[in-house]
C-alpha cells in the first residue's frame, strides 16, 4: 500500500503549481486550467484521506465526484466569460476584464 504522505506531497504540489499558475498569468485560459489543477489536487486530498481512513467507505469519493461536477460548471461558466471578454476587447487577458463591470 502507498504510503499517505505520497499523496499528499503530490496533492501539495499540483495545487502549488496551480496556485502559482493563478498569480503569474495573464491569459484567462490559463488561469483556468490552473484552477483546474487546484481542483484536481483537493480531489486527491479526498479520495486519499478516505481511503486511509476506511478502505471500504465512498465518501472520499462522492467528494471527488462532487469536486469534478463543480469543476465541470465552474469551466462553463468561466469559458463563456472569456468568450464574452474575446468578443468585446479581441483579448483573452484579464487586464482587460474590468471594463465588463456595470
């Protein structure tokens, strides 16, 4: 059986790298898959925190599932902003969102 704490070191990382991924870009796109790579990591930390805890138990797992719904909503949403942003200001950077307020 792997041990915990090599989950945990690579949920740790994936969501650093998407942590950083959030702060240092630009590109409305890339933003997101970095969201996506925090997201992923939470499920890691679900699924491997159930497991550990009860073998036999889904609720690590009905989190996970939970974790991707949202996820799968949160990049709809998020890609018809950056849709929208396009066709406005031909630009996927979000410099330029700040005109989309009221």
């Amino acid at each position: 059986m792997i041990p915990l704490s090599n989950f945990l070191v690579l949920s740790a990382l994936l969501f650093a790298i998407g942590f950083y991924g959030v702060l240092a870009r630009r590109s409305a796109i890339l933003i997101l898959m970095s969201v996506e790579l925090m997201l992923a990591a939470v499920a890691i930390n679900f699924i491997a925190f159930a497991t550990y805890r009860d073998p036999k138990a889904f609720t690590g797992l009905v989190f996970a599932l939970f974790v991707i719904a949202v996820a799968a909503a949160e990049v709809g949403l998020a890609l018809g902003i950056v849709l929208r942003l396009y066709r406005e200001h031909r630009t996927g950077y979000v410099d330029e969102a700040n005109s989309l307020k009221w």
